[in-house]
C-alpha cells in the first residue's frame, strides 16, 4: 500500500467499493464502474472490488443468515462489502474488527445509508461473534462454496464434469501478468536478462512470452513505453502464429483482424510476419485503442470502423487470404482478469452471442479466399461458444475443413492438460481455438 492510500480512511474506500457493487448489480462493467471513481480512490477501490466480487457468493449467503429481509440497495452493497472482506480473516486486507468499525462508520457518513446504520451495525456485529458458525451454514451453499451464480456452476458440472472445480478456482485466483515479446526488437531469452538485470524475476512462457513473478505497473517495465513488449497472456498469444503459420503467397499476406480491438492480436500478426492487416471493430472509441497500441509499437495497419457482420458497409471486395475472428463472448474464461463478469452474465445471453458469433462466422467466411484460412477464437469455456458453434458451423458449410487446432483450453495446467505449448507454468486464461481452412470449390 503506498502512502497516499494509507492517508485516505478507510471508510471513504468502503463507501466507494459499495458504489462500485451497486453499480455492478445494476449492470455496469466494473471497468466502467471504477473509471467513476475519483482517481485518488481508485487503486485502492480496484484492490478491494475485485476481492469482494471473488468474494460475493459467500458474503450474500452471510447476508441471508443476518437479515431477515434484504435491505435497500446501497446498505446491502455496503453490508456485503464488509462480509465478503472479513468472512475470511487469513486472507482479509484489513483487521476484521477495522474492517467493522470502518464499515460502520462509512454508513454513517453516507446520505443514502445513514437510516441502515445501525442495522449494518448489529449485523455486522453478530458477524463477529458468530462468524464460524455462521460461514459453517454457508459450506452447503454453492454459490457460497465457488462464489459463482448456481446456473454457471451447473452449466460447468455438465460440460467439464472432470474440470469444474479447478476452472471455479482459477477463476477466484488472482491472473498473472504475461508479457508478448516485440519479436521484430528483440526475443525471449534477452528480453529474460534484462527483465533480471532490472531485479525482476519472470520466467519464458511460449514462443513469445514472459510471465512475471510479480505484477507491476507497465511504466516500470523496461522497454514497454518503447514498444519492446505487450501485456497479453500466454493463450491469447496462441493466435497470430496459428493464424499464419505454414500460410504463402506471392506477396505480402492480406489479414483482417474482425473485432480487432484494442488491438494486442493486430500488434502481434504484425510482429511476426509481414502482412498488410486490415484490423476492424464496430466502436470508433475503441478503433482509437487499436491506433494507440500500434503507433507505442512503431506498426502499421489500417483500421476501419465498422460490423463485422455487415460487410458491404466497409469491405473493398478484395479477398482475405488469412482472417482472425476474436468474437465477442461471455469472457468466461477471463473472470480471473474481470471478477465482474460472472455476476454480469446471464445464463440466457450464451444462446444470444452464439447467435451473433454464427453471424459473424457466415459473414466473414464469404471474405475468404480458397485456400484461405479462418481463425475463429473467443475467451469462453462454455461449449456453446466453442466446440459447439465450431461443429455446427462445419456441418452447414462442407467446403470448410477443420485444421488442428487447441481447441478449448482451460485456465490453469490443474485444469486442464491440453496447455498453451512450450508454456511451463501452464499458467493462463480459458479460450477456445478452431482453425478453419477453405477447400478450392
């Protein structure tokens, strides 16, 4: 914690975490969400958010046991905010009597908790001194148990009847920070020396990555402002060498990157190979992305902005001898990076951006060449985003030949023993990768 954290009180970061959940419960993003809080607050504010949504499940189920009746929302995100950072006291940021009294004292000094203060007083003071037999009613809770809404962890149950433990708890482990090595600067093992010559620890993990020991703010990474590294894990490196590996032609390679930003898959096709990449997204805020990553690494594209699904809006009728498609998806397989997510996701929106990824899929596909490729790829774990959509793509299109390819890649090595290759600590998020090849009609 660094000195201007220790100068706000604590009860000013609970009042903002509680705002941030509020938020989160209504729908926001929690990058949205942080992005309202004041910038003073902030890096304290993430700290405690992302463990209070790894947390949620047990807190709410605490909650039920203390409250007869759920109390309005902005007491109850604040309530819940303090169980879920005190329910656990090895692994609570603070004292759980500071965490208490400084919960207390945020509801007091809050406008629209001021009237509860006194509830969350006594629940909160309950919690204290029943806490073990309290969290001993909640070990028969899932949602408590995994911190997970229940139709994700039966959906889970179902699909990965070998893996869903472990996938639940890699989602509740802090990521790692993996770094993509600039391969037109420099390569992996000069770039581990300096790493170490700097006292920083990392170890190799693939081709083109390092994963550090410890996390840190990309300013303090030497090279990075210079465009010698990326921040990217380790299976999302996975897709511009499967994408162009073994592809020729007689010049340079033609490439769209649909649904490109913020443009880490754009950056590395254009590290390893030389093609002329046309990196699409539907969001001229987020295309601004795309141009910011390329101009810190001295590359060039052409970025349009505009619906993949939509062709004739932005497509010059030239045709693509490689095409990677990253859809848009749950991100289940990030909720480590993004605890929010599973608290955001609905059971019924799988079946919605299946929809929109099979759209996709089409659309694009009539962009290929002959003898083209198509990487499809997205960050899920759900079958219905992965090997599903690829099977039924496949079955209505006879001209599309399946490659090898990762398939679905769970996070964590524990989960799973198709890892990213070459990646020792196995150490990355969940993804799913289908390498699709046009037959000469």
């Amino acid at each position: 914690m660094d000195s201007n954290e220790q100068k706000i009180p604590l009860w000013r970061q609970l009042q903002a975490v509680a705002t941030v959940l509020q938020s989160v419960r209504a729908g926001v993003s929690g990058t949205a969400a942080l992005g309202d809080v004041s910038p003073e607050l902030r890096p304290g504010v993430q700290a405690l958010i992302f463990h209070v949504l790894r947390s949620l499940g047990r807190a709410e189920a605490l909650r039920q046991l203390l409250a007869s009746r759920t109390p309005p929302p902005p007491a109850d995100a604040l309530l819940c905010t303090a169980l879920a950072l005190a329910w656990q006291e090895q692994d609570a940021p603070y004292e759980v009597f500071t965490l208490v009294n400084q919960a207390v004292e945020a509801a007091k000094r809050s406008a629209a908790t001021q009237p509860q203060a006194s509830f969350i007083n006594a629940c909160l003071r309950r919690f204290l001194r029943e806490r073990d037999s309290l969290v001993a009613s909640t070990d028969k809770n899932p949602v408590a148990v995994w911190n997970h809404p229940r139709w994700w962890i039966d959906r889970l149950k179902k699909e990965w009847p070998n893996n869903w433990q472990a996938i639940l708890a890699a989602n509740n482990r802090h990521a790692p920070m993996t770094l993509r090595v600039n391969a037109r600067r420099t390569a992996v093992p000069p770039y581990l020396q300096t790493l170490k010559d700097a006292g920083l620890n990392a170890i190799a993990a693939g081709p083109y990555g390092v994963t550090l020991e410890h996390p840190k703010p990309v300013q303090e990474l030497p090279g990075f402002a210079d465009g010698v590294v990326s921040v990217q894990d380790a299976a999302a490196q996975l897709a511009a060498p499967l994408l162009l590996s073994g592809l020729t032609s007689t010049g340079p390679l033609h490439v769209l990157d649909a649904c490109a930003a913020p443009g880490g898959k754009t950056a590395h096709l254009l590290e390893i190979a030389d093609c002329e990449v046309t990196a699409l997204d539907v969001d001229p805020a987020r295309c601004e992305r795309i141009h910011q990553t390329l101009q810190r690494l001295k590359l060039k594209a052409q970025v349009l902005v505009g619906d993949a699904a939509n062709p004739s809006a932005w497509w010059d009728g030239q045709l693509f001898d490689a095409i990677l498609l990253d859809a848009p998806c749950s991100a289940s397989g990030v909720v480590r990076r993004h605890p929010d997510v599973r608290w955001l996701r609905r059971e019924s929106d799988i079946a919605q951006l299946a929809m929109i990824q099979a759209r996709l899929l089409k659309a694009l596909w009539a962009l290929l060449k002959p003898g083209g490729r198509l990487l499809y790829c997205t960050c899920s774990v759900f079958r219905a985003e992965g090997e599903d959509q690829i099977q039924t793509f496949l079955a209505h299109n006879t001209h599309a030949v399946l490659r090898p390819s990762p398939g679905h890649l769970l996070p964590l090595s524990e989960a799973n023993s198709d890892t990213v290759p070459d990646n020792p600590n196995g150490d990355h998020d969940g993804f799913y990768y289908a390498l699709l090849e046009k037959r000469a009609a």
